[in-house]
C-alpha cells in the first residue's frame, strides 16, 4: 500500500486571526463594553469592520518597502489613531487607548479551536504562521489556553504573509523542509501562497468570521491536501 502524501507532515503552521480565534465578535463585544463605561455612541460593528478593512493596506506598506519593517501592533494603532478621528471618538486617555489596540491581544478562541488543537498536538508540533508579532501572539495564547509548540510567523521571518519567506522561514526555523509542513487556514489565498512554495494544506471553514453576511472563504476554492469543519473535525482527519 502507498504511503499517505501527508505521512511525512511533521508540523502545522496555523493563520490565527479568523482561523482559530473569533477577531471579530471580540471586538465587538469590548467596544461595546468601552462604549457603556465612556458614553459612546458608536456602532462597533462598523468601527471593528473598519479596522480589519485597514489590515492589509497596513501590511501592503510595509511588504512593497513604503515602510520599514513594522510590527502588527504599531500598524493597528496607526489604523486605531484614524479611526478614532473617523468614528469621533473622544475623552479616552492615551492608557485607554493602548488598552483598546491590544484589545488584538484578548481575542477569544472558537469553541472548538483549543479541544481540536490540543488533539493535534499528540501528533504534530503546533506553531503560529500568523501576520501578528510575537507578543501579541504569546499574550493571546497565555488567555486563550492555545496550546503552541513555537511562536513563529512573520515578526520572525520578517516578512508578512502571503510572502514567500514567512511561510519558508517558519519551515526552516522548525527544522524542516516545506513538505514536512502544513498550513492550516480558513483563507484560500493564505493556503495557495503556502502551496506555491510547497507546504501541504487544511482549509478549516469559519463562514461567520466576518460576521451573518459573509461572502468569502465560504468553502475551499481549490483542492487543498484536508478540508475540514472545525479544529476537532481536523484532528479526526488527520488521525489524532
């Protein structure tokens, strides 16, 4: 019998923001709570889709060299500081704000996202291959319980996805070659990139991660190596 392709899979890269934590609804739920405790009349619905629409044009300076190299957490802020003048936002002190753009930091697991990792684990070694920095990682997996081998990812490839040396790097920081790993994502440009330079794939579906009315990434566009419903659903698949 021929062996499985994914036999010599020794390690999973996950992308973290929508893949295994819920960035939005946890937003949502801490301006809400920032609004009730200042008098703010926002709708923080808008305000956390405004920011997340500003993540990339943020990583794209930086990826074509209209920016030095920066850390996802100074991104949001630059993004934060014109959104508050946007939404007129008012009367929160400058702790208050920094309190606010590490609100990245605080972002809450899918319910199945730690029982299915936890189970993955036993098998596999876990890594982030996400665009967020290091501590901002390390701060969201200590509240989360998200149980990572290696933080790793684009603050240490110091490149930001989907650029070929985030996902090489991570691979060799790991020790092995890119066939040995795989990237799980619920993004089909993030799990082509990671093809391209040859990982294997999981696309994990998350139809909610920009809330009831989205429209992308609603099933795997491409015929990635494992396709799967959630982390749990993943683990079964792979054996764990």
């Amino acid at each position: 019998m021929a062996a499985s392709p994914l036999a010599g899979v020794k390690a999973l890269g996950f992308d973290v923001f929508g893949t295994v934590v819920d960035w939005r609804s946890s937003i949502i739920r801490e301006g809400e709570a920032l609004g009730r405790a200042k008098g703010l009349d926002v709708s923080w619905e808008a305000f956390t889709d405004a920011w997340r629409a500003l993540y990339q044009p943020g990583l794209d300076k930086v990826r074509t060299g209209a920016m030095p190299w920066t850390r996802l957490d100074d991104l949001h802020r630059m993004s934060l500081d014109r959104l508050l003048v946007d939404f007129e936002i008012r009367g929160l002190s400058d702790s208050e704000i920094d309190h606010l753009n590490r609100v990245w930091h605080r972002l809450d697991p899918w319910p199945d996202s730690v029982p299915g990792l936890t189970r993955l684990r036993k098998k596999y070694v876990l890594a982030t291959l996400s665009n967020g920095n290091v501590a901002l990682m390390v701060n969201m997996a200590k509240r989360a319980g998200l149980p990572w081998d290696a933080i790793l990812g684009a603050e240490p490839a110091r490149h930001y996805k989907p650029q070929p040396e985030a996902y090489l790097r991570t691979a060799d920081f790991l020790g092995l070659r890119p066939e040995e790993c795989m990237l799980v994502a619920a993004h089909n440009s993030d799990l082509a990139a990671a093809a391209r330079v040859g990982f294997h794939t999981a696309f994990v579906r998350r139809p909610t991660e920009y809330g009831p009315t989205q429209t992308r990434d609603l099933r795997a566009e491409q015929a990635w190596d494992v396709v799967a419903e959630s982390m749990v659903d993943l683990a079964a698949k792979l054996g764990c």
